[in-house]
C-alpha cells in the first residue's frame, strides 16, 4: 500500500487567478501550523511570488506580447514555488492523510474505502471588503470536503431543506444567496449596505453533505 503525499494536479489544473487564491490560501493554512514549522519555501516568499504573479496577470490583460510573457514567467516561478513546497508537505506528513490536510494541499488516496461525511466546518469568519456591498468568507480546511455550500441570509435560520444534492428554498425565504465552490472561501456580492447578513456553510462529498457551520453575522458597509 502506497503512502498519501501532495496530489499537485489540484494546483497545476488552475488557471492563473486560481494559482493566486490557491497559494495565498495555503500560505494562510500553513502559518502557525505545528506540523511544519520550517517550510522549505518560507511562507513570505509564496506571497510575495503570488503578488508578484497577480500584478503582471493584471497588466497581462489588454497587454502586448511583453506583458504575457512576463506573466506566464511569473506563473512557473509560483508553479516551482508550489512544486517545492508540496514536497514538504509530503516528506513532513510521511504519508498521513490528515497532515497533509492540515495544510490545505489535497492528499492523494492510499486505498479505496468508503468515503465518510464531511466534518463540520468550523472557524467560520466573514470580512468586509473595500468594495461596498461585498464581504468574504472562509473557515478552516474541511476533511473529506468535495466542495462547500455557503448560504448568505438576512435571517439566521432560512428555511432551507436538503433532498438529495437539491436545496429546497421555502417561498417565505427571503434574500438568500446560496454560494457553491470547490474553495471553502467565497466572495458575496450585491449585498445591501447597512443590512445584517446571516452566513453559514456546509460541505459535501459523494457521501452526503456535513452539519452546518456555526452561524456567523456582519452587517454590510
């Protein structure tokens, strides 16, 4: 039986805007994290080649031929970056599954076993962006997580209902915004300024979805 290590095709299938968010989010995950207390690629550096990275992405569009090869320079920096860090992960983890979940890269399966529910979201934490109307969401790494279900509510319990992977909104909901992504985080806009906003998330597998998160609650600016 083969040990668990870093599955980096999650990565290397992104596109740049993806690569950016998927870095930052493991440099996020990875920061205080006891199991790796000394990366092979300091964390400072990733975020400085992500930021690196996001701005010769943005003056890639509309640019010339200049522009887009410095920005496809940029990417296999980060791509090196990442490659080197999920070889880390991996050494450090020594084929233990939920380690290498710690750090938010996806590990690859060791054997074909039923696959269980999802854990609970948990740290669930909501963020005003500069952008009036739009906040952010996240929580931690959820085990076993195919994707995640953010609900965005002016109430805190929605009547909301699950039938197999269909969410049954009741007629008397009201301003619900429902948020599907392979991400735990999530951006939510078009959100009226001065109101309270509920949020809560659940993930999913093949299994089935996990309980709701605890909720959480902003109001908008």
């Amino acid at each position: 039986m083969g040990k668990a290590k870093v599955k980096l095709e999650v990565y290397m299938d992104l596109n740049v805007p993806g690569k950016i968010e998927y870095a930052r989010d493991r440099v996020i995950d990875m920061t205080g994290n006891a199991n790796f207390p000394t990366p092979d690629v300091p964390l400072p550096v990733i975020t400085g080649a992500a930021n690196d990275l996001e701005t010769k992405y943005n003056k890639a569009q509309g640019g010339g031929p200049a522009d887009t090869a410095a920005m496809n320079a940029a990417e296999e920096v980060l791509d090196e970056l990442i490659r080197k860090e999920a070889a880390y992960v991996t050494r450090i983890a020594d084929g233990s599954e939920v380690i290498i979940t710690s750090s938010g890269f996806t590990p690859t399966k060791t054997e074909a076993t039923p696959v269980p529910l999802p854990a609970k979201p948990l740290a669930l934490t909501l963020k005003q962006t500069e952008q009036s109307g739009t906040i952010i969401s996240n929580c931690d790494p959820v085990e076993n997580a195919k994707g995640v279900v953010t609900i965005v509510s002016l109430t805190p319990t929605p009547h909301i209902t699950v039938d197999g992977d269909q969410l049954i909104i009741a007629p008397s909901a009201e301003a619900i915004i429902i948020h599907v992504s392979a991400s735990r985080k999530a951006q939510h806009t078009g959100l009226t300024p001065g109101e309270i906003y509920y949020v809560r998330k659940f993930a999913f597998n093949a299994a089935g979805r996990s309980p709701d998160s605890d909720v959480n609650s902003l109001r908008v600016i």
